[in-house]
C-alpha cells in the first residue's frame, strides 16, 4: 500500500450518501441545461432575428451569413475555453470549472439582452455581439467537458453512461426550453413586437437559470478521484502543464475523439438551426411552425440519447456511435430532398430522424471522452478532444451552408454532412473501446506510460485494486 493514500474509488462511492449522489447528477443535468439554454437561444435568435436587428445594411443574404459568423465564432472560442478551464479543471479541481463556466455563461447573455441594435449604435452592435458569443463559447467550452467529467468520475464503471446522461440531457433539455421560450413569446405577441423586445425575453429569463444552477453546484462537493489524485501528485505534478502532457502522451486519441463527435455536432446545428432558417425563409414556413417542428425533433433527440447511453454500457461505445455515424452518411443523401418537399409533416419527419440520430451518437460521448484520457490531464483532454470536434463539425457547416447552397443546391449540403459523417465513423472505429474501463486505468492502453505522470497514476490504480 503506498503511504498517503485515503479510500480507493470503489469504496470512496460506497460511503457517499445517495442524497449526494443525486446532487451531483441535479447538478450535472440543471447546469448544463442553464448552459445550453444560453447557448441555444443565440442560435435560435441567429436564425430569426439577428440578420434584420444587428446587419440591416447588409440584405437578407448576407444578414444571415453574417449573423450564422457570430454563431460560429463562439465554435472558435470553445477550444480556448477547454484549455482554460481544462487547466483549471486539472489543477484546481473539477467543481471551480463548474461553478466558473456558469456565471460567465449567465453574465454573456443577459448582456446580449440588453445589447442596442445596429440601428441604435451602428457598427458597435455587431462588434459587441461578437465578444459576447465569444465569452458564451469559452463558457461552453469548459462546461459540457466539466460536467462530463464530475458525473463520470463519480459514477461506477459498469453504469457511466447511464450516469452521465444527466449532463447530456441537460444539453437537450436546454435546447428544449429554449424552444418553448421562444415558441411562448412568439405566439403571446405580433411579429413587430417580438422584434423590437421580445426576443429580449428569453436572454433575460437567463438570470433566473442560472441562479438555481449556482444554488446547485455550490453546495456538491470535489470529486473522489481528483481528490485522490490530488493528494498524490501534490509536489510531483504541481511542474506540469495538462495540455503538454496531453499532446506528448495522447495525440492521437485526442485526435480520433474529436473526429468522433463531428457527425453528431454537425447534424445537431444543422438539424436545429440551420434547417430553421432554410425553412422560413427558402420553404415560407412560419417562425411558430419551425420552432413547433424543432420542439417534436428534440423530443426524438432526448429518446435517442437514452437509448444510446443504455446500449452503450451493454454493448460498448464504439458500436453504438459507429452505428449511428455510418447511418447518418446514408441519411445526409436523404434528408433535403424530404425538407424540399415542403410537407410539414415531411420536414417533421426529416428533422426528428435527423436528431434521433444525434441522440444515438451523443448518448455514449459523455462517457467516451473522459474514459479515453488519464486523470493527471483528463479535464484538459476531455474539453480540448470535444471543442475541437465542435469547431469542425459544429461552426464550420452552418457557414458553409448557405455558400454551398446557392453553388450546388441541397445536394451540397448533404454532401458535406456526408463527409462529416465518414469522418466521423473512422475516427470511432479506430479508438479502443472503453466500456467497463475505470478511470485510474483510463488512457494506458494506447499511450506511454513513463514519467512521473505514469508514477501517479500506476500507483492510483495499485490502491484501488
């Protein structure tokens, strides 16, 4: 037994109260929520708003290019959040991450509420609306990687997935009522009211959300595996930098995880952001309509989700997202010609297939990623493996959208969600799987292990034998 160790994993978990354990869970599922609902209704507000409210000068075209850039660059911004909080997440603990990422999230949006428009401040408007949705990326960089982490870490091996579903739902539940929030303002006011504030309202409501997501996390406590980790590798690893380690050791795994994610992010903001846009202003759907559509369709992504984490700790990761991804190639050909029908029920149909699939996809990740990376650096490469997925499979397409589509028609856009996918589905094959994996083993199987990194570690996992 190596001197200085406390209770190995297994038995740290044993003596954590079940009231403590559903705290964490609230407080993965409620923080998350809270992130993504800030997240999304920018997304939302991208789509319908912004492009006549922020770039009137530019026309419609262009407006809504250019609104869809500020989308994107918070996809620029959350590699960098991933970094930052992943070093705080390593060195300070998982919990500060939680609480930090929260209020810098919360603090972004209600500001975007309140921000002038261009006709108020001209050129001022879209240059402030920028560094806010690239505080809201760094906010998000560092939270889905922290909640995926804390939950994990806290979950016994054999159920992780299932565990970490309460942040993943999280994201859904946040788009969810995001939806309903816009859908509730839409219908309770004219369309000449909700431009001039009512889109204000949903940005506003943030402060609320994020109140009972501070109440939350502030009251859980680190969890044990950091903790452990911590009291070993105090002086040994306090000369350490996460991202060196991470890049020197596992490269390639950070590499393959990031592809991993890519068909999900891409067909998630296409599915429910893009196709929003495309809808009500190429097909002449109505705002209420779309956003009805979007709220079936994250109904299909929540079922998805549950199901692939289910299925993921009973068959493995990689062929469950392997399904899904090599499906979605398939339905990347499929799904704008059933949207260019212009059948309500038909784009119904097109939208929920397309985040069933997302939900498939998603539901292992949350357990994937911190299972493929060591616990000296894991916050750090949990959050740089996703944002870097995010950046690729989820600004880069709603960009390239709009430019592909006036070149080559629909058949362009599902071409690049095809591509997307394959990536996608190489790069999950060509990880190990991970199911069953305990987390003071994570990330030996396919790296080195000398350094006193490996000495930590190594010893962590004797103790918890």
């Amino acid at each position: 037994m190596t001197r200085g160790f406390t209770m190995p994993q297994s038995a740290t978990l044993a003596k954590d109260p079940p009231q403590s354990l559903r705290r964490v869970l609230a407080a993965g599922f409620l923080g998350t929520t809270v992130e993504y609902y800030d997240f999304f209704i920018y997304g939302t507000a991208a789509a319908l708003v912004f492009p006549k409210l922020f770039f009137p000068e530019l026309g419609a075209s262009a407006g809504v290019a250019a609104s869809f850039a500020t989308f994107g660059v918070a996809f620029l911004a959350r590699p960098l959040g991933g970094i930052l909080f992943g070093y705080i997440g390593d060195k300070v603990g998982r919990k500060t991450t939680l609480v930090a990422t929260l209020i810098l999230m919360g603090v972004a949006t209600v500001a975007i509420g309140l921000l002038p428009t261009g006709e108020a401040i001209g050129i001022w408007a879209p240059i402030l609306l920028v560094v806010l949705r690239f505080a809201q990326g760094l906010a998000v960089g560092g939270e889905w990687s922290s909640a995926a982490l804390f939950v994990g870490e806290y979950a016994p091996k054999e159920k992780r997935a299932l565990y970490a579903l309460s942040p993943t739902l999280g994201t859904s539940a946040g788009l969810l009522l995001s939806t309903i929030t816009f859908l509730i303002t839409g219908y309770s006011m004219s369309t000449e009211t909700f431009m001039a504030w009512g889109w204000r309202v949903p940005f506003l409501l943030s402060v609320v959300l994020v109140a009972v997501g501070l109440f939350i996390r502030l009251g859980i406590a680190e969890t044990p595996i950091f903790r452990e980790a911590m009291q070993r590798a105090d002086k040994i690893e306090a000369a350490k930098v996460p991202l060196v380690e991470l890049f020197r050791r596992q490269w390639r795994e950070t590499l393959l995880a990031s592809g991993s994610v890519m068909m999900w992010l891409s067909f998630f903001y296409l599915g429910a952001v893009y196709l929003t846009n495309y809808c009500t202003t190429t097909l002449g759907f109505s705002r209420n309509t779309m956003l009805t559509i979007n709220l079936v369709g994250v109904g299909f992504d929540i079922i998805g989700t549950v199901i692939g984490a289910i299925l993921a700790d009973k068959l493995g990761r990689r062929v469950v997202m392997g399904f899904a991804n090599g499906a979605a190639i398939i339905w990347a050909f499929m799904l704008f010609p059933i949207v260019n029908t212009g059948n309500v029920l038909l784009v119904g149909v097109a939208v929920s297939v397309t985040l069933l699939l997302v939900g498939l996809a998603c539901g292992p990740t949350t357990a994937l990623i911190p299972e493929v990376f060591r616990t000296s650096y894991r916050s750090t490469g949990t959050g740089v493996a996703f944002n870097l997925g995010s950046v690729v499979g989820g600004a880069i397409p709603p960009i390239l959208a709009a430019p592909l589509l006036a070149a080559y028609g629909s058949i362009g856009i599902g071409t690049m969600m095809a591509i997307i996918a394959a990536v996608a589905t190489v790069s999950i094959l060509m990880l190990r799987e991970t199911a069953g994996t305990g987390l003071h083993e994570a990330g030996h199987a396919g790296g080195a292990e000398t350094g006193e990194g490996a000495d930590i570690d190594s010893a962590l996992r004797t103790q918890s034998s």
